[in-house]
C-alpha cells in the first residue's frame, strides 16, 4: 500500500528540519538529566532497599552573582547562578542564600551533597574529625576556577560514602575562596531539619579554612561572613518544572559588596 503525498511530504519536512537542527548542534553535550552544563548529576542510594535512587543537580561552581567578573562580585541580586572565572556571591546569611537559590528554582545544597562533592583525605593532618577536605587557609576573595569542577557521579553512593584519592584532594570550592552554607538533610528518624544552617568550612576572624565540616548549627540568624558563599542543588526530577524568576531591579544594589579580593 502506497503512502499518501501528504504524508510523505511531512516526512521529507521533518528530515529537513532535524538535519537543520544537528547542523546548529553539531557538538554532542555530555550526558546531563539536569539541564545544562553549569550543574553535575550525583545520584544517592535510596533511604531502604526498596526506595528509589535520588539523582541530584550540583552546581558546580559555588553561586555568583548574574554580573559578577574575575575582579567584582557583581551587584544583582536578582538570583544565584553557576559560573566559572568569576567571584562568588559571599557575605550572606543562611535565609539571603536559601532565597537567592529559591529565586533561580533550586534550593540550597544540604551537607549531605557538599560531602559527597568534597572528598575525604584517609590521614587528616587535622586531628580526628573525618570531614576535613583541604587544609588551606583562606584570606581573601578569589575567581573561581577549572579546579572547582564537580564530576558526574553516575553510581550510586550512600550519603557517608568517601571519594578517597591519593594525597589530599582539593575541596571545590578552594579556589573560589570561600566556605559555603549547608542546610542539614532530613534523617531516617527525622530528627534533622533541613531550615537548621550549617557551615562548610571552619571560620577564624578574617580568614576560612575550606572544606571543614561544622556539625553544629549557626545559631545567629543575622550571621554572615566576606569569606561564607553558598551552592545550589535541586532533585533532577524536578529541573524541568522549575525555572529563575526574571531579573528585577528592585534586587540591584547600589554598590557592590564590600569584600577582599585578591589581586586587587
């Protein structure tokens, strides 16, 4: 049985229009359910045997600024995005980050992800706390870098999983200079609340130590640090229904923060 012309004719179209499309995208992305290539997928075991695997979005560089620069942490506020070579948005507190990453359709990264992206050293040099992931010392501001890069975690991994590797791996957000909010996840026994803040790095005056984890909550509300940024995370499942909020003007400063960068 012949097919009819109409028919063929939407076939030929169709050829058409998807070898116009592999025309303009000729270069393959790399696999990624989470949208684009500023986030990386880490997928978590389930709670049970039964459950099913959580695929996380990271960003995987630490937030910054729409309009931040190698030089200048930017002044709009408008929502948290996930660039590379420029300054992070830090000096914070733990509310400004959670609604700067509401504002771009995700939420603020839990510590449970932030220690799966940060791998732990198997003799720490810092005595017997298991989550301390580099050992710098932090005084000012600096672009984040190729070294920030957060890789695909395709496997499985519980959430106490180690990525141990020869040395002392670098903490991501090393380069970016600064340690990062957390929230804390919600635990089998539901005694963890994920509005509780924790901070990712260990703060000492005017200097951070990147990739320390505090266990305990920051009590203070109004806290915040030059020094203290934040990450973005949502569930890949749910990237598709979520979106930035447009830009606004009401979320421009007046003036950029106040912040050491180094070079300057």
């Amino acid at each position: 049985m012949s097919m009819p012309r109409t028919s063929l004719r939407r076939i030929a179209s169709a050829a058409v229009a998807c070898a116009a499309l592999a025309a303009c995208y000729s270069v393959e992305p790399l696999p990624n359910d989470c949208g684009d290539g500023t986030m990386s997928i880490v997928t978590f075991t389930g709670r049970s045997d039964g459950d099913e695997a959580i695929r996380t979005c990271v960003d995987i560089h630490v937030a910054s600024r729409r309009d931040a620069t190698r030089t200048s942490p930017g002044r709009d506020d408008s929502f948290a995005v996930s660039q590379p070579n420029v300054i992070p948005w830090t000096n914070v507190t733990f509310e400004e980050a959670v609604t700067a990453c509401g504002r771009a359709g995700k939420f603020l990264c839990d510590v449970t992800a932030e220690k799966i992206i940060g791998p732990t050293p198997r003799n720490s040099s810092m005595g017997s706390d298991p989550w301390i992931f580099d050992a710098a010392t932090i005084t000012k501001l600096r672009a984040t870098g190729p070294e920030t890069s957060v890789p695909h975690r395709f496997d499985a991994v519980l959430p106490a999983d180690a990525l141990v590797n020869a040395g002392t791996p670098q903490y991501p957000d090393t380069s970016g200079s600064v340690a990062v909010w957390g929230s804390s996840p919600e635990a089998f026994d539901k005694s963890q609340d994920p509005r509780i803040p924790l901070v990712i790095g260990r703060i000492r005056g005017d200097a951070v130590q990147s990739g320390y984890l505090v266990q305990s909550p920051v009590l203070d509300a109004s806290y915040k640090h030059p020094l203290l940024g934040f990450r973005c995370c949502i569930n890949a499942k749910m990237r598709s229904a979520f979106g930035p909020i447009a830009p606004n003007e009401k979320y421009l400063r007046a003036q950029e923060d106040n912040v050491s960068i180094e070079g300057r």
